[in-house]
C-alpha cells in the first residue's frame, strides 16, 4: 500500500514537470516567433512608418492651407486640431497597416509551402500567436507615432495637449486589433499574400463605408442604432470622437434642394468596446479553426 502511494506521488510530480517543461517550451517558442517576426517585417515597419508620417502631412496641408481657399474654418482649439488629424485619413492609415502586417500571416505559410518550418518545429497555435504579437506591437508603434506627430502639432500651435488624447490612442489600438484580426481571419482562407492584402483594402474602404451610406439613405437607420452594429468598421468612428464626449451621436443631415437622411456618427464607449470585442473573439476563432484545418502540400 506505501508503495503504490510512493509510485503516485512520484507518477504526479513527473507529471508536474512535464507540464512546467512544456509551457517553459511554449514560452520559449512564442518569445522567440516574436523577435523572429519582429527582425523579418522591420523593413514593412519602416515603409508604414513614413505611410503615416505621408498621411499625417497630408493632414497638416489640409488643415493649415486649404481651409481658407475651401471656405472653412480652421480649428481654434487642441481638440478640434486633434480631431481634424484623426480622421478619415487616419483611419485610411490603419487599414493599411493592418492589410500590409495582417496580409502574409497564415496565408504566406501555403502560398509559399513553407509546412510552418522554423527549427524547432513549432505548432500552428503558437506560431499564429507569436505572429499576432509580433505584428500588433508594430502596428502600435505606428499609431503611437502619428499620435505623437500630433500632439507636438497641437502643442506648437496652443501650448497644451488635451488628455483626452490618451482616450483616442486607447481606441485606436484596440480598433486597429479588430482589423488586425479581421485581416488574419481573410489571410487563413486566401491564397496568397498579395491578394489577401488587396482584398482587405478594398473591403474595408469601399464596402465597409457603402453599407453604412446605404443604410442611411434607405432610413433603416432612423432612431435604431443596431443595425450599425454589424458594420465593424462603424466602431472606429470613435476613435475621434471620443475627444469631444458626450458627442451628438445621432444627426439629421439634409442637402439641398429635397435630400435627407440620418446616421449615426459614432457608437457610445460601453457599446464600442463591446462590439470590438465581440469582433476580435470572432474574427480569431475563426482564424484559428481555418488555420488548424488547412493543409499545405507539403503536410
């Protein structure tokens, strides 16, 4: 009976350390997927890296020349100044960013019949893992950039920069996850790195922005925000929104002579949150399902 108890607990404590040599190897090889990735998209981290800083000039011409000629007034505050840059053309940024970072990370794997070979071979979960990390943390350092462009912008010209601005670089990151893992979920189905990234530009910038247009002009929209909420990219809207909260959320807009339609100009915190969320767990899952089940030729 002592014998049979001693052979447990010696069974159990061998057990143990397999567990903890395991997850000091899974460890291991997450840590080291990211500073791989990391060294082997630096090159794209530039090139994306001057995408930003191209679109924050494009920005600064927008607000410190053509205002007059345009007939519009120019900002006459910090955060009117921070919301003019974080703008349509800021979201322009982090979609790119994410198609140019999310595009190659399952697809490259079967377009190049690459059979996930790293040494030590590793599994697909961590690979996706460390690849995920790897590239969000550059596509912060992106963000963090042009932010950082902008507050020295609004610091030069008013002497101040609102704190509200940490609430925008908040949303920002979190959005720019949604799209990451959107663009993955694209990238674990498609054939090719090109035409992942093409096919996510081109979503998110013509389809994404028509559904809500459409949805607008057809009054599916009057009084009922739901419908916004299957449109992930309506989450972004906050992103400079946020600056100005509580925000009128909710707008009629008429265009002369006869033409008139509401939107919904951006979701409330909680429900942005939420959504993206809910997107994120999605988008993953799904990412992760498609990525264990398809098979290179070389599997």
């Amino acid at each position: 009976m002592v014998s049979i108890l001693k052979n447990n607990i010696v069974t159990e404590q061998i057990n143990i350390e397999r567990q903890k040599v395991g997850l000091r190897r899974d460890i291991m090889q997450i840590n080291n997927t990211i500073s791989f990735e990391l060294k082997r998209n630096f090159r794209r981290f530039i090139v994306l890296l001057i995408v930003y800083a191209g679109i924050f000039f494009l920005s600064l011409l927008m607000n410190e020349l053509l205002y007059d000629l345009m007939g519009e007034f120019a900002p006459t505050d910090s955060i009117s100044l921070m919301q003019n840059y974080i703008g349509q053309f800021f979201i322009l940024a982090l979609i790119i960013s994410a198609a140019m970072f999310g595009g190659s990370i399952i697809a490259e794997d079967f377009y190049r019949q690459t059979g996930n070979l790293l040494f030590p071979k590793i599994s697909k979960t961590r690979l996706l893992v460390g690849r995920l990390i790897s590239r969000y943390i550059l596509n912060a350092l992106c963000i963090l950039f042009f932010y950082v462009l902008v507050a020295t912008t609004s610091f030069i010209k008013y002497q101040e920069v609102d704190l509200k601005i940490f609430y925008s670089i908040g949303w920002a990151l979190l959005y720019s996850f949604v799209l990451l893992c959107f663009v993955s979920f694209l990238s674990s189905f498609m054939k090719n790195t090109s035409f992942t990234i093409i096919t996510s530009i081109l979503f998110l910038l013509i389809v994404m922005q028509m559904v809500p247009v459409i949805l607008s002009y057809s009054g599916v929209v009057e009084n009922n925000e739901i419908p916004m909420f299957f449109i992930f990219s309506y989450f972004g809207n906050i992103i400079s929104e946020c600056l100005n909260m509580p925000a009128v959320r909710y707008e009629t807009i008429t265009h002369p002579p006869a033409l008139e339609y509401s939107q919904w100009s951006t979701p409330s915190e909680f429900g942005a949150a939420l959504g993206m969320i809910i997107y994120i767990i999605i988008f993953l899952t799904l990412a992760y399902i498609l990525y264990q089940r398809r098979q290179s030729k070389s599997e």
